[in-house]
C-alpha cells in the first residue's frame, strides 16, 4: 500500500511539474499577432494600357480570429505612380482581410480576401482614382525568424478597383513583421 501510494504522488508531481512547464513556456512564446511593413511594386491595368510599375508598400497588423488558421488582417497600403505628365501621383488604400493560413511548423501559407477603398486625388490621368471601392485577394508565406519573433512576410495581392471600371492591380511585396 505504501509503495503504491508513494507511485501515485510522485506521478502527480511529475505531472504538476510537466504542466507548470508547459504553461510558462506557452506564456514565453509570442502569439500569432503580428505588426509588418512590406515594399514591393504594382502593375496597374484598365484593360486598355498598362501604367508603369508603381511603388507599393503597405502596414499591416494581423490577428487570430479563430484559432492559428483564421487571422483578420486590416492595412494601410500606398501606391504611387505617374501620371500621363511625369508627375508621381499617390494613393492610399486602407482595406480589411480574413485570412486562412495553415500553420506548417515555422511556415505560414495563406490565402486572404478583403475589401477597402482608395483615398487620393481623382482626375489625375493614371490609371487608378481616389473615392473608389476595392475588393482584393491575397496569396502569401509568412515564415518565422530569429527566435520566433521577427517575421519575413511575401505576399501577390490582385485589387479590383471601382465597381464596373475594370480597373485591376497586382501587387508584389516582401517585408519584416514583429509578433508580439
């Protein structure tokens, strides 16, 4: 009887002392929210002509919703580009994403769909005008660096501007995150 008393408390020790481990460790780990900063460029396209390749960057903060698979996303992404003159136009566009990513050890894959609006001059001659609505998709890798919490962001975002204009960009970024 002793002998199996004896087994018994020091199982609940070791459990004790596994989960207390356990818990401090999860608490020492960054959570999957995350602040980043991307650069890159974008194609802007009517259809009709395609714009040179304008400057794109963009802030973007992502959090879980549901678990590490669904994140929301919202940014505050700039483009800039030329005008039929030369003169560099530019344009802000805040938009909010719901992301599915699939956690595969450091690596983050994810698929994104979201919708904002364009803020800048109208009537500029460049392909793309501010007051417009924008629905976007996104394909990116989120992979972890440097302890878990430095983060290298590359994403292609397609922007589908206005409601029947047919004005459509693709942006190319590359960037630094910090998850906290």
């Amino acid at each position: 009887m002793t002998r199996r008393v004896v087994v018994l408390a020091l199982a609940i020790v070791s459990l004790t002392a596994t989960t207390a481990s356990a818990q401090s460790w999860n608490r020492s780990r960054p959570t999957e929210q995350s602040l980043s900063y991307v650069l890159g460029f974008a194609s802007l396209d009517d259809g009709y002509a395609t714009d040179s390749l304008g400057r794109a960057w963009s802030v973007r903060m992502d959090s879980p919703i549901i678990g590490r698979f669904v994140l929301g996303e919202i940014a505050l992404s700039g483009v800039s580009t030329k005008d039929l003159m030369g003169t560099r136009q530019r344009f802000l566009i805040p938009e909010a994403q719901v992301q599915l990513q699939l956690p595969i050890g450091p690596f983050r894959p994810y698929v994104g769909f979201g919708a904002g609006g364009v803020m800048g001059p109208e009537g500029t001659g460049t392909i793309l005008n501010g007051g417009k609505r924008v629905i976007s998709s996104a394909l990116g890798l989120r992979t972890f660096l440097a302890g878990d919490r430095l983060t290298l962001n590359i994403e292609s975002r397609v922007r589908e501007y206005g409601r029947d204009e047919g004005v459509s960009s693709v942006d190319v970024t590359a960037g630094f995150g910090l998850r906290f």
